[in-house]
C-alpha cells in the first residue's frame, strides 16, 4: 500500500501520516505547502516516523505528480478557517479548497486511487443552525431534551441537516468538492469516503482563533495571554464538539480496512454528545486543571459566519463502522496541557501570546 496524505505537514495530516506508517509497513507520504505557521515543525516528527515528506501545494497539479501515485489519497490540506474571505480576498481559500480537490480528485482519477476526504461540518446552513430552539442554562445553550427537527434532535446534528442556504466560502467550497467527489465516484468509479468533521483537536495543533479554539483556550492559561467570549451576547454560551484526533484516526482506520463497503457514504464524524462545551464551560474546565484563570472579555457583536451550536449526531458511522469517540472532553484536554507543558520552549513562539499579537 501507498498512501498520499495531502496537507501532510498539518495537525490532522501528520499526525494521521505518523500513525498509518507506525501501525502498517505501508510507504506513507505526506505533501504539504508549509503556509501555516508551525507546520514547519512536523518535519523532524515526520522523518522519525518514517514518512516521506514532499514540499508541495495542491493547489499546482504538477506538486502532486511529483509525489508519484497512491493507492490511497487522504485529502487533509485545506484553508480551514470559517472566517476566510469575510472582508478580504477569497481566492486562497477558493484555489485551495475547491481548485485544490479538483486537482486531487484529477490525480486519484489518473492513478486509480481510492479516497478518504476530510469535509466539515460548516456544509450546514448558519441560518438553520441559528433557527435551532437553543436554551440557554446557567453556562450554555442546549436544545430540549426529547425535542427534534429535521436532522436534529437532542443527540446532536445528523447528515440529513440543511445545507441549503450560506454557510461561509470555506463551508460553500468544502461541500462544492463534496459533490465534485461524488461524480467522480459516478463517472469514474473512484472509491470516496467523506467525513464531515466537527471540532478537532490534540497535541500538535497550532490553536488560533479562527480554528483550533481548543488548543488556543489551553495555551493562553498556559503560556498568558486574554480570551473573549465572541457573539451571541459575549456570554461565551456557544457549544461545539471536540473530537480527539487518536479517535479521527482509529475511525479512518477502520475506513481503510472497509473501503469498498463503505465508498460513497457521507458520515457526520465529532465529538458527539459525549464530548462537547461551551467556551464558558471551557475557561472553567482549564482552571481547574491548570490552577489558574484567564478572565474572557466580551464582544456582543455577532459575526456573520458564528453559529451558536454544533455537536455531532455520530449514529450514522457509528450503525455503518462500529466506530464511537472514546475522549471525553477533560481527557483531551488533559492531552492538550501536557504537551503544551512539555514542550514549551518549541511552542512559546507561535502559541504564546506575544506571538499571536504580532
């Protein structure tokens, strides 16, 4: 077996890079741009591991030719902020994550690779997702117990949710290359696998406030820095999903074991009701564990691409794969403390907070 993983310097890429070559005798290569910052040191963490590193961009179809052909192609490069375009250019997150498919789904067709594409679940409608009926308790917004709609109920969101209406430039080009997979897999006979992720995270993700708000909330009780509860009154009442990236990977995994009875299947993949908090939650559950607290500011002001709920309904993978998060919240978060704590001299200069004010 040979495996392509694109965005292979990332957080998701190198770590799903360095656990397949640590768990399989495959040739395992990861191809990555270098444009976010501390992706550059996962390139040691790579060679250790035993994975071939290319400098490349998907977005230039001869950077993926240079990598030779793959059995497999697991698509993890992406500009993953929902924030992207809002107020700026919206080419780079246009070429990236559409043009950028394009190209990979060009290199599957030619090499005959199967394909395992990481979506969002920003494919859904910020519309529908605020017209959810939240609740709002002493530190979060919750929907009814026993209530439900289409595609929600009290066990989170399901695949059948809307993604009619906006739903941000990085939501609109992630679910565009949704559908580009899904007639490649028609015309072409390409096996694809897309999971819509929630909120990831774990050691080695370069937290910032647009994405990785996780990592971002632990570093600043860590290393300092100030925190803002943002929108939705600045209650900070807003909840998401948190998946371990250890359990992403168990499920891609299996995925790859099971590639022909599981081709064309869309799975919601998160957190799910097992692990999920709201940002206040967060601050209280980072004190606890740190010993020290970082009081959040508040900005009332709503943006447009905030959503005040996300937690995933995992049934669907879980009937079709057997596959359930084993983290708990504090679980990963305890993972995240300690590997800011160990190392510290590495990170200081992306995560602390001089760094993120430069």
């Amino acid at each position: 077996m040979r495996v392509l993983v694109t965005g292979g310097a990332g957080f998701v890429g190198s770590s799903i890079a360095m656990m397949l070559r640590r768990d399989h005798q495959w040739t395992v290569v990861a191809l990555d741009s270098l444009r976010r910052r501390g992706s550059e040191l996962a390139l040691r963490r790579l060679a250790a591991a035993g994975v071939d590193f290319i400098h490349g961009d998907i977005r230039n179809p001869e950077d993926l030719e240079a990598a030779g052909g793959a059995d497999l192609i697991i698509e993890c490069s992406a500009e993953p902020s929902v924030s992207a375009g809002y107020g700026g250019d919206p080419r780079y997150v246009v070429n990236t994550n559409l043009i950028g498919t394009f190209n990979c789904l060009e290199y599957a067709r030619r090499h005959r690779s199967a394909t395992i594409f990481l979506s969002t679940s920003r494919v859904y409608s910020i519309d529908a997702l605020r017209a959810l009926p939240l609740v709002a308790t002493a530190s979060r917004f919750e929907l009814p117990a026993n209530s439900n709609g289409p595609g929600w109920s009290s066990h989170g969101l399901s695949e059948a949710f809307p993604t009619t209406g906006h739903r941000s430039l990085y939501g609109a080009t992630k679910l565009a290359s949704e559908l580009l997979i899904e007639e490649y897999g028609a015309m072409y006979g390409l096996p694809a696998i897309v999971n819509r992720c929630g909120v990831i995270t774990g050691p080695w993700q370069m937290g910032k406030v647009d994405q990785g708000f996780f990592v971002l909330w632990a570093a600043r009780h860590i290393y300092g820095g100030s925190l803002t509860y943002n929108g939705f009154e600045g209650a900070g009442f807003q909840v998401r999903d948190v998946l371990h990236i250890n359990d992403l990977y168990a499920l891609i995994s299996h995925q790859i074991r099971n590639l022909e009875t599981l081709a064309s299947r869309v799975f919601n993949v998160g957190g799910g009701p097992g692990s999920n908090i709201s940002l206040s939650e967060l601050t209280d559950m980072c004190e606890r564990l740190i010993g020290k607290r970082v009081e959040a500011g508040s900005n009332p002001t709503t943006r447009p691409e905030d959503i005040p709920y996300y937690v995933t309904d995992n049934s669907l993978v879980t009937s079709q794969t057997g596959w359930k998060p084993s983290y708990t919240i504090e679980r990963s978060l305890e993972d995240v403390i300690d590997w800011l704590d160990r190392n510290r001299e590495q990170l200081l200069p992306i995560l602390g907070h001089q760094a993120a004010a430069l």
